[in-house]
C-alpha cells in the first residue's frame, strides 16, 4: 500500500512534465507559424512573454514536489498526530509562499 501512493505521485509527476513538454511544444509550433506573419519587434515582445510564462509553468512544479516529498516521507516519520499536524501546516505555508514567489517571475 505503502508503494501504491508513491506510484500515484511518480504519476502525477509525469502528467505535470508532459502537460509542461506539450506546452513548450506547442507554444513553439505557433510561435514559428506566426513570426513569419509578424514583424520581427513584435515577435521579439511576444516571445519574451512567452518565455516568461513558460519558466513561470516550469517553475510552479517545484512547490508541488516540495509538498509531495514532505507529505510523503516527513509527515510520516513523526511519531504523534499533532506532529503530523505541524509538519502538514509547515509544508502548507512553505508551499505557497514558493508558489507565489515563482508566479512573481
């Protein structure tokens, strides 16, 4: 059982990189298509934001391993439930601050 929930998270770790991969994918096949429409100074721009926003995809998947790992193997070495209370809370507020450091980039 103990295998089953690192399955489900080496799962969901894939779904994420593959929906971040066929992103990237994607917004380069549109990005070639319409830069041949386009002025080079717009394209410049567009591409910039585009960048942006795939550093800021990238990036949002390092909160969610950090939750992962901490769900996953430190709240299950603490020994009482108000342990694993303080270090569910603790991962909790790591997390989003993380998370809305890496949406600032």
């Amino acid at each position: 059982l103990r295998y089953f929930v690192y399955l489900s998270h080496a799962t969901e770790f894939t779904i994420v990189y593959l929906l971040d991969i066929a992103t990237l994918v994607h917004v380069r096949m549109v990005h070639s298509q319409n830069s041949q429409a386009i002025n080079h100074v717009t394209s410049g721009e567009t591409r910039a934001v585009e960048i942006r926003l795939l550093i800021q995809a990238f990036s949002q998947s390092f909160p969610l391993i950090l939750v992962v790992i901490s769900f996953s193997v430190l709240a299950h070495h603490s020994q009482t439930h108000f342990g694993q209370f303080v270090y569910t809370t603790l991962v909790w507020h790591m997390a989003h601050g993380v998370d809305g450091y890496c949406a600032q980039l």
